[in-house]
C-alpha cells in the first residue's frame, strides 16, 4: 500500500521537472533486493533516455524535489538512475493499524474498474471431463477471482463443445445400441460408449458412416426426434460438469455452447466477405494475413467446401456477440498452448472486422500435465484420467494423511479437512509453475506438509489461528489486543518488520498476477509470507510478550492469516480452522 504515495509524490516531483512526462509511466514497485531498499523506481532512465539526458542527473533533479519524508527515510540514488525508498518503521506500523481498522486489506481497489470476460474450461457434452481440463478450469477461476478481488466486473463462460459432426454418430448410437440402464446410472460413460463404439465401426463401415452424416444433416435441419436426443445429451452432461464445479467450487456466470451461436454463423461470414476481409479459395472462404508475418502462412479457413462453418467461425461469432452485449474492455480465453495459432487468426481476422472496438484480446495458454516418466498423464492402464477420479483419489490420499496426523479428530471432521487438503492440493500445484511450462503429477510432493505446497500454506494458516484459541477472553490488562493494537503498534524486531512490510505488497501481487495472468506469483508471494511468519515467531515471543509488544505481534499474526486465507481464496483454495 505505501508504494502509492511514494508514487504520487514521484509524479508530482517528475512533473515539476519534466512537465510533460506522462505521469501513467511513473512506477514504485518493491525493491528486487531488499539490501537496496523496500521500493524503487526504474522510469526515470526509460524518461531520460527519450530526452537524451543524464539519467542520474535527471534523478537528483527529481530526488531533490521530492517530499517522502512522511513514509521514507532520504531516498537513494543508486545504478543508472534507480531511485531507492527504505519505509519508516513508523509508516509501516500506520498501515497495519488501518488494516486492522477494516480500511484495507493491503489491497487497493481498482480507481477504474474494467469489465473482463473470462472464457474458460468448454467441455466437450457426452464426454467426461478429464485431466485435461484441469489447467484450464482452475487456472481460469483463478484469473476470475483475481480480477474481482481487485474490484472489476467479471463475467464467467463456459463455452461448452455442444456442437459438431461427433453428434451424428452419437445420435445413430443411441438410436440402434443405447443401454438405458446403463444411461440412467452413468449417463456419461454411457454416451462416451456409443461414441466409440460407432466412431470404431465407422472405419471400416462407409454405410454406418454414412447415416452419422445423415443423421447430423437432420439435427442440424431442425429434426424434432434428433433435437430431443441432442437436449437431452446436454442436460445429462450439464449435470455431470455441475457437479464436477460444486466440487471444485467454480462457478460460471454464463454457459453458452457453440450451439448459441449457430443462427450467427452465416452473417459472420457474409460481412466478412462483403468487406474483403475473406475471399473465396478452392470453394472455402478464407481469410489471408498477407500483412501479418507470423500468419502470413496460416490463412484461416471460415467456411468450409462444403458450406459448413467450423471452429474459426464460432469463435468469431462469440466474440462479436460478447462485444455488444457485455461490451467488455477484455475477453480473456484460457486454452493450452496448441491452440495459440487460432486465436492468433481470430484475434486478427477480429481487429480486420471490426477495428473501431477498444478491446483487449488475451489468449492465456498453458503447458501439459505430465506422469513421473516426463509423458502425458496417464492412468496405469494408460488411458485418460477422469476427472472425478483425480478429486476421489485426492480425497482419499488427503484422509490418510489427515488420519495419520491427528486420528483423534472425528471421521465426519477429518473428512471435510480432507476434502479442503486434497482439492486444495491438486489446485496450487497447477498453479504453482510457470502457466507455459509442462509439469509433473506428483502426489507425494503436492501432498506435502512441508515445502511450497497448499497443505503447508493450509497449516500456516491453522497454526497461526490456533495462538488465538489460547488467548483468555480478556486479556491480563483488561484492553483487547486488538484495541490495544489499533492505538500502538511497535515494529521494534527485524523480523516483524520483515513480515510486515511483505504483508503490503499483497496488493501489489494481485495486480501482476491480472495484467500478465500468473497466478505462480501469488502462489510465491504466500509461500515467502509462510516463511516470513515461522522467521517471525521463532524469534519474537507472541503471547509470552509484554506490552505493547503483545498487541503488536497478536495483530501481526491476525493480519497474516487473513492474508493466508484471502490469497489462498484468490487461487480457489479453502482453509480449515483445525488440521
């Protein structure tokens, strides 16, 4: 939080020197090296090099003028014309005394809040959610709860794979060999069976081929029977995914299929080609980037041979549908990687069709899951693991480890803790790499009560509010800490005010963890606060402590732990009282 009036006086000192630098460039972040300091400014080199002038001098103009003392000790000039702020203990302590206010939480609310679209998970319907939807689900909850944590308007889709030539051969499957029993007690596995049973027969059998085809040109002419069969595939699958999000606790504002988009499709591509934006080539209509390097080789297919719309065309479609009626300022997709090519092309066939939209396009994509032997995750058997699987399995391996710990605990208790652990655990150490880099499955280390893992963050948490549980219910003096706190807080020790000036960059991280869509530093930033705090409480006594230093370190704890919880909350990660 102190960063922000560092920044205004920066801008204010900058302006008296520089009067038309623009002032959104004039950055205070924390200092890479705390050796140098708790802030720094880097925009003034960036301002002098522009200028061609002395960046060092420019600095010392600036420093000269600026009026910090309130929050920093003499600012410093350091390299090619860093500047450096070291924070005033006494600042510090004023910032967590308005946290424990209920001011802030370390946390400033966007001044102008944007409104985001955020497009992510899209099962496919008649399929069972597996692995692979993992990344994109938890990763795009994760983005959701951060940007709204940071006070913009965020709206959630689902765009779901409802549409397509799989439904021929699942509508001749459930016409010729549907087991309803089998329906009724997994309707899913069901569907997947007809699935592959016909898709199998179909290579070898150009009639039953040949009804899948017919069967699709009847759906998608309106045939009442095949409509009724295609809704009812949804429903059944939309139940499947309800429960799959209930269980991680996801949540969509909107799911809208590619079916919704249907009715769209042929003004999509009759304005394209009215504008000469795609053209006619080989009986397909295609747009060309000849004025993009990177795609000039790629051209994208909009309309098939055939008359047929494919992906490209949906997500053209979903994008102008998006853009008049939320009218968002960014429409965030989450995907993995191998469909960073389309998004290109959509983004730029999109900025071709209409280039009067103020819109930011964001295509945040994300590496593979991989077993112990560097390969795609697989289950022993080599097939693909199921995604209600995965959240059992996590379950269970969390109740054993909860049950070896405390086996006191009652079941009904140690079941919900595990349920916490284990979802917990399966979501951070998605979150935790780098989102572009492939990692591996691990149950041992995501498991871990040690190390950077959310059962350790999960424990933090519990340890740190069990020093509450031990509090009398009114202290020794008669003032409540938190009273006390609020009047006086001494940050005398090193290692509190360590701690304390990472709690205010909580903010901070939220911020980068938005603009470059990286929830791995908030998994970091809570990671460091842990250690931070076990550095803190293994040197200054808490409850054994005097006063106000008693106070002082009781409100440390508490603003610690609410921290732990809300950032934990930001990733989709709950905590537990006990463990």
């Amino acid at each position: 939080m102190l960063h922000l009036p560092l920044e205004r006086q920066l801008r204010q000192a900058v302006a008296a020197v520089l009067a038309d630098a623009d002032p959104a460039l004039l950055r205070v972040r924390p200092c890479p090296d705390a050796r140098f300091g708790d802030y720094q400014t880097n925009s003034l080199m960036g301002l002098a090099r522009e200028r061609k002038l002395n960046p060092r001098q420019l600095a010392a103009d600036v420093v000269a003028r600026l009026d910090v003392g309130e929050w920093s000790e003499p600012p410093e000039i350091a390299g090619a014309g860093f500047i450096n702020f070291r924070l005033r203990p006494t600042a510090v302590a004023r910032a967590l005394q308005e946290a424990l206010r209920g001011e802030h939480l370390f946390v400033q609310p966007a001044v102008t809040p944007r409104t985001v679209v955020v497009d992510f998970s899209s099962p496919n319907v008649a399929k069972p959610m597996h692995v692979g939807h993992i990344r994109s689900t938890i990763l795009g909850d994760c983005l959701a709860r951060t940007l709204r944590r940071l006070g913009h308007r965020v709206m959630t889709d689902n765009h779901l794979g409802d549409w397509g030539t799989q439904f021929g051969k699942l509508i001749v499957g459930w016409k010729r060999s549907l087991d309803a029993a089998a329906l009724a007690q997994d309707a899913v596995g069901e569907m997947e069976r007809l699935y592959q049973t016909v898709h199998a027969a179909c290579e070898t059998d150009a009639a039953l081929l040949e009804s899948a085809r017919q069967e699709l040109v009847r759906l998608q002419g309106g045939d009442a029977e095949n409509l009724a069969i295609w809704r009812q595939m949804i429903d059944l699958s939309q139940h499947q995914f309800d429960t799959i999000y209930a269980r991680l606790g996801v949540r969509f504002d909107h799911t809208l299929g590619e079916s919704f988009y249907n009715p769209r499709l042929k003004t999509v591509v009759q304005e394209l080609a009215s504008r000469g934006i795609a053209r006619e080539s080989e009986g397909a209509m295609v747009v060309f980037f000849e004025d993009v390097p990177e795609l000039k080789a790629h051209p994208a297919i909009i309309q098939k041979s055939d008359g047929a719309a494919n992906y490209a065309t949906t997500d053209l479609a979903t994008l102008a549908y998006r853009l008049e009626t939320w009218r968002p300022d960014e429409i965030v997709y989450v995907t993995d990687g191998r469909q960073q090519l389309h998004f290109k092309q959509i983004f730029a066939a999109f900025r071709r069709w209409q280039p009067q939209a103020h819109l930011q396009l964001a295509h945040v994509w994300f590496g593979s899951i991989l077993g112990e032997d560097g390969k795609p995750f697989k289950t022993r058997s080599g097939g693909t693991v199921k995604l209600a699987d995965l959240l059992d399995e996590a379950q269970e391996r969390a109740r054993r480890v909860v049950t070896e710990k405390a086996p006191a605990l009652p079941e009904a208790e140690r079941q919900e803790i595990a349920r916490i652990v284990g979802l917990g655990a399966i979501k951070y150490s998605d979150l935790l790499p780098n989102r572009q880099s492939d990692y591996v499955f691990n149950w041992d280390k995501m498991l871990a009560l040690s190390g950077n893992t959310a059962p350790y963050l999960q424990y933090a948490y519990t340890r740190i509010r069990s020093i509450f549980r031990k509090l009398p219910d009114s202290a020794p003096e008669a003032v409540h800490w938190l009273a006390q706190a609020q009047a006086q807080c001494p940050l005398a020790a090193a290692e509190e005010l360590r701690l304390a000036k990472h709690l205010l960059n909580f903010g901070l991280v939220l911020e980068a963890v938005a603009q470059e869509y990286r929830p791995n530093y908030l998994c970091t930033y809570l990671y460091e606060l842990a250690g931070h705090f076990t550095g803190f409480y293994e040197t200054c006594p808490v409850l054994k402590a005097g006063e106000p230093e008693r106070s002082s370190r009781l409100a440390l704890c508490d603003l610690t732990a609410r921290v732990l919880q809300d950032g934990l909350a930001v990733l989709g990660i709950e905590t537990s009282e006990r463990m």
